[in-house]
C-alpha cells in the first residue's frame, strides 16, 4: 500500500466516521453500546494505524530507507502511544 493508497483509505474512513456521528443521538444512553459505537471504535482504531502507518513511510523515505518495509502495527501497539 503506497501513501496514496493509504491517504484515500483516511479519507473513506473519516467519511464513514462523519456519517456515523451525524447520525448519533446525542442523548441516548443506549447509543453507547449499539453497534454503530462498536463501529466507531474500529473506525477510530484503524484510522490511528493508517496514520501510523503513513508516519513510519515518511520516516523511512526521510531516512533513505525502503518505505515499502513499513508494516502495519497491532491496535494496542497504536493505541499505547497515546498513554
């Protein structure tokens, strides 16, 4: 997946993830369990990957190395650099 790959996978995301809060309620507590709170978890989790993804390609083009050797890294991993 080269950065334009990755970049039009953001914006597909970010788009699905506007449209799912658009269409929350605001105030209902039973919203916080249904399933499209499940999918704006997962959203959110593999948005942070594809931007983490893209960071470690430009890291490694910057550094001369091969950007193609960057990898997506596990959710926790991700998510852990917010800790």
């Amino acid at each position: 997946m080269d950065e334009r790959d990755i970049l039009k996978r953001i914006s597909a995301l970010v788009e699905e993830e506007q449209t799912l809060r658009e269409k929350a309620p605001s105030s209902s507590p039973d919203y916080e369990h249904g399933p499209d709170n499940e999918r704006l978890k997962r959203l959110e989790e593999d948005l942070d990957q594809c931007w983490d993804l893209l960071r470690q390609r430009r890291a490694k083009r910057q550094y001369g190395e091969n950007p193609d050797e960057a990898a997506v890294r596990p959710v926790k991993q991700v998510e852990g650099y917010e800790s």
